[in-house]
C-alpha cells in the first residue's frame, strides 16, 4: 500500500522522493479521468542525468519519471521532492511509456528530455539549465518552445 505525502500544487507532484521513486501505488489523483476509467498506459519508467560540469555550486542530478497512466514528471535534485508535470510544456505528449535524459557538458547546460509516447513517436523537449533549480514557476520558459516530434521514429 503507499502512502502518497503532500499536494497537486500548480501542476508539482510533491512527495517524498523515497515515494515518487520506488513505492507500489499510484501518484495520479483520484479525481483524474484516466484513473477513473482505469487506464493504464504502461509500466513506471525513470531515467536520470547529472552534468559533471562546474556550473553548479553542488552536485545536481536531473529525474524524469513516468507513471502506470503515462503521465511524466521532472525532478532537479535542487528542488528537493518537487516532480514538476510535463504535461506544463506546450506539446506535450500523453500516454508516455519510457523516457530519457541527457544534458550537455557547457554553460548553461541543455537539457534533452525526451518522451516516448504509447504510440511510438519520440517527443523531445530542450531546457535551458541555470542556477535556479527547475520549478513550477520557471519550467516553461527554461524549456521555450516545449516539445517537439522527433521525425521517423523507428520504433512506432
């Protein structure tokens, strides 16, 4: 059984890190229409990335993670327990089954999020890394212009 800690606050998922990583248990409302119809676009997926690069003042470690009903969500180790929901982004897919991370090794770093939808088509989003830690407040201009299609997607 989980127990799920804290509020829906402006599209953050906050919670206990320990929770939104590893515990049995859904993180999407109650009240969300996809839970009510029991829709399951597949299995929990998380993917990390950490820039070695000296732009930042301590260790940074960058999370996406997925959950049973597709929805995505983005951690900066900064913001402790804050998941920030991709579905903020312009464009943004649904029904996400696998992700992944990567970040560049300059100053600001960019930060390639990339989304796989239930559908086969690859979403790719790019952020702009800075000092001030990823939140709610500052996602969507950190990411501009939100995701886009990557073209042919092999595995569609």
């Amino acid at each position: 059984m989980s127990v799920v800690s804290g509020a829906v606050l402006l599209g953050a998922l906050m919670v206990p890190s320990a929770v939104a990583a590893d515990t049995p248990g859904s993180t999407a409302s109650p009240n969300s229409s996809m839970t009510a119809q029991g829709k399951k676009c597949g299995a929990r997926d998380v993917s990390s990335a950490a820039p070695d690069y000296t732009n930042f003042d301590t260790p940074v470690v960058f999370r996406v993670a997925t959950d049973a009903q597709g929805h995505s969500f983005v951690n900066d180790s900064r913001n402790a327990g804050v998941w920030i929901n991709l579905g903020l982004l312009a464009n943004a897919p649904s029904c996400i089954t696998d992700s992944a991370l990567s970040v560049t090794e300059a100053n600001p770093g960019i930060l390639y999020i990339t989304l796989l939808a239930e559908n086969g088509v690859l979403h790719e989003a790019q952020c702009t890394t800075s000092d001030t830690p990823f939140a709610p407040s500052n996602l969507v201009a950190a990411c501009g212009p939100g995701f886009s299609i990557l073209p042919n997607t092999p595995v569609v």
